[in-house]
C-alpha cells in the first residue's frame, strides 16, 4: 500500500496577500493532526512560488517546517520563471531531480519537466532525463510492487514526447502519474494508467481549496478530493477499483470474478464503525486490520456480473459520517484482457469526466491545454 496527500498548486505570492499560504497552512494542520503516521508523505506537485522568488520560497518553508509529513516538491513552469531552479532548490532545501525514492516497495520518480524547456509552459523531458527514466523504469521490473511517477503536467502538454512518454509509463506499468498545472481536479484513463491533478491551492478557478488523497493498493489506483473545512472521518475505497479506472481486466481487484475483498483507507479520530454496502444488500461490517492503521477490510459475496455500486461509510464517535462510493464492474469472463491503449495517450482527452462524490466537477476551469481558462 502506498498512500499519499497532494496539496496543488501553491503559487504563493503577495500579490493576493499570501492567501494560498495561509490555505496551505490549514490543510496541513489537518494532514498533521489526521494523516500523519497513515499517509506517507505530503507533494507539492509545482508552481509552488509564483514568480520563483527567493522570499517567496521563504515564506513557504514557514508553512513546511510544521509538517509532520515527509514531502516531495517538484518544479513548475512559474518556479522557472527566472530561467534556472536556482531558487528552487536553495529556497526549499528540495532534492536534485529526477529523484527515484523506494517508499513502500514503490518505485517513486520525481521528474523535471520545466528546465529542459525555454520557460512558461514549454514542457521538454529531454534526452538525459528520459534515459534515466527509462532505465528506472526498466529496473522496476524486479521491484515488488508497481512504480508512481509524479511530474507537473500531464504527458500531452509536453512541447515533444508526450505520447512516446505515455506508451513507456503504459508499457512498465505504471500504476499513477500524479500532476499539477491544470488548476482543477481531473482524472485520466488513457488504457494504460491512471493520470490525476488536484486543483490549484493559490488559483482557484472551480470549487474550494482542499487536498486529494491518493493510494495504490496492488494494482488499484484510487483518487478522492477534500474540500478545506469539511468534516472527518474521510474515507477513501483502495481496492476493488472502481470502473472508471481499470486498466486491466485480468486482475481481479480491478475487475473482481466473484467473491472480492473490499479495502479502504478510513482516516480521523475515534473511528467506531466502518461498513461496506453492495447496491441494496444490508450492510456488511468491516473490520480495521490494525490498531495502528487506518485500513479496513471485508469480505463481500460475489454479485451477477456486471456493473454494481459499493459504498464504504465510516462513522466516528461524535456521530460525523463520511462515505466513497465507487461502481463496481464484476465479470467471470476468464478471457478479459488489458485495455487497449487508446490513441493520443497521457492526454485530457481521456478525462472519466465529473464524479461529484470524489470531488471532480468536469469544468476544466484551468490554464491548460483543454482547459476552459486558456494561456
């Protein structure tokens, strides 16, 4: 299992009086008192200083230094925008990217997209970084569970190479590219792994600030947004996955052939009840794995194939309720097989579209390519 927040894109700047940081500080507040010791790490996916300012970086650092989270941060086209990552690095104290991190036997790569570019949103991988990816990539064969690759924006905003990058995530693998830049949350499912964004902190164009939660759990990978000030317990399905997002078939906690296990990430205080419905079957109890984690389990008897909806609700000692809701898709038909990989992969084209109940609108109120706010 591997599980991670995401908080978006900073763009931390005076120009709205350090509004975004002040977000920032209250979403951390909640990951420090909720997922520390559950989630493992915190990222920072880019654009985290507006203009990549060295006081800029400073001020962020204030709001870092009381996370009691690990966490990644990775480079936007605004933190280039004095044409070097000079202040990047000195201002967070940031690792050199690319950076591979084994966390969880996950193989994590943490990819540079801005510098082999010219600055603003031309996006490059470039010769050098790519041959490192590959070789990671190739070397996650041996490793015992799937790679997560984390980069700013999704492969089909690179300037060149976007779709070759896609096949080479699809071809290893690759359970999750996690991004930023798009300003809004949105989902992707190309046939060959699954794409998330969580929505700017600092420039919101849709819906509240919040974080989304992320885990992989086998060869699931499971998304859900948190609006800033919502209540918890918040709960999060980790397996089986839901219909949107499977990539292959044959692996039955993608698309289960009977009886199936449900798994989910339930976080908050004083937890003292967590169930798992099938469509209108009574529900089923589900029981915590640990004391010390956050992870419930269940065992559900196989319905019909088809499609079926699965609901896990939590509910914490002072009565406040939080329930994820995915749709099943069984199928005991032995021959199903991987998607195919659909045609302009790693692109917005391949959107799950709005899903209200994890937290995507379907506005794409955002500056990138598909997005309805444009450069």
């Amino acid at each position: 299992m591997l599980v991670w927040v995401h908080f978006g894109d900073l763009h931390a700047s005076d120009e709205d009086g350090w509004e975004s940081l002040r977000r920032l500080a209250a979403l951390a507040g909640d990951a420090n008192r909720f997922l520390t010791g559950k989630a493992d790490f915190a990222f920072l996916p880019g654009d985290n200083a507006n203009h990549g300012e060295p006081a800029q970086y400073h001020r962020i650092c204030d709001v870092l230094d009381e996370f009691t989270l690990r966490w990644f941060a990775i480079p936007g086209d605004h933190d280039f925008e004095p044409k070097s990552l000079a202040n990047f690095y000195e201002g967070l104290g940031a690792p050199m990217l690319p950076l591979s991190v084994s966390i969880n036997g996950h193989r994590c790569l943490f990819l540079d997209i801005v510098s082999p570019g010219t600055g603003g949103p031309d996006f490059r991988l470039g010769e050098a970084q790519t041959e490192w990816l590959r070789d990671q990539l190739e070397q996650s064969g041996s490793d015992p569970e799937r790679p997560v690759v984390f980069m700013h924006a999704f492969p089909g905003d690179l300037a060149e190479g976007g779709e070759a990058l896609a096949r080479l995530f699809a071809e290893h693998n690759v359970s999750s590219i996690d991004t930023g830049h798009t300003h809004y949350n949105e989902v992707l499912n190309d046939g060959g792994a699954v794409y998330t964004s969580t929505r700017s902190t600092g420039q919101i164009e849709e819906g509240p600030p919040g974080f989304s939660l992320h885990a992989i759990d086998g060869s699931v990978a499971s998304w859900r947004f948190k609006p800033l000030g919502s209540r918890w317990p918040f709960v999060l399905i980790s397996s089986p996955a839901d219909r949107r997002l499977i990539v292959d078939s044959r692996r039955p906690d993608q698309a289960p052939r009977g009886d199936f296990t449900v798994r989910a990430q339930v976080f908050g205080e004083d937890v003292v009840h967590v169930g798992v419905r099938l469509d209108h079957r009574p529900p089923v109890p589900m029981a915590r794995v640990t004391d010390s984690t956050c992870l419930w389990t269940a065992d559900v008897e196989g319905p019909a194939d088809g499609r079926h909806t699965l609901a896990v609700t939590a509910v914490s000692s002072t009565g406040d309720i939080d329930s994820d809701i995915i749709e099943v898709e069984v199928s005991r038909n032995a021959d199903a097989g991987r998607k195919e990989l659909k045609s302009n992969p790693g692109d917005h084209l391949h959107s799950v579209g709005a899903w209200p109940e994890r937290g995507l609108l379907g506005t794409q109120l955002g500056p990138n390519k598909n997005g309805t706010i444009k450069w």
